[in-house]
C-alpha cells in the first residue's frame, strides 16, 4: 500500500489575517513574561555580587540571591 503524503495537499498561507492576529497575540501575551524574567536576572546579578563582595563565596552567593529575589529571604 503506497504511502500517501497527506501534508502535500495542505496549503497553508501564512499572509492570512487570522495567522497575523494569532502571531500578535501570542507576541503580546509573552511580553509580560519577557519583563518579569529580565527584571529577575538583574535582581540575581546585583544581589549575587552584594553578597559575594561580603562572603567571597561565589556558590552560596549565587544561591542566597536566587531565593531572595524569589521571594525567600
């Protein structure tokens, strides 16, 4: 039984203004997410090296600067 390659026959316009709507939201929803994230690892880079400059220990400082800007204190 030949195969039949059932993509072949799809044809997929990805100029459709439904497909540029969905890209944009998807966009959008990620840019809250972008920020967070950003904001975090500036939060770990300036606490990590607070800390390192006070306990010259470069694996607990990355540790503690994780949980605090985690939340944890």
């Amino acid at each position: 039984m030949p195969k039949k390659n059932w993509l072949k026959n799809i044809m997929l316009n990805i100029h459709a203004p439904g497909t540029s709507f969905a890209l944009m939201v998807l966009a959008l929803t990620q840019v809250p997410v972008g920020i967070k994230n950003t904001a975090e690892i500036a939060c770990i880079g300036q606490a990590s090296n607070k800390i390192w400059k006070l306990e010259n220990n470069h694996a607990e400082a990355n540790m503690l600067a994780v949980q605090r800007c985690n939340g944890r204190k």
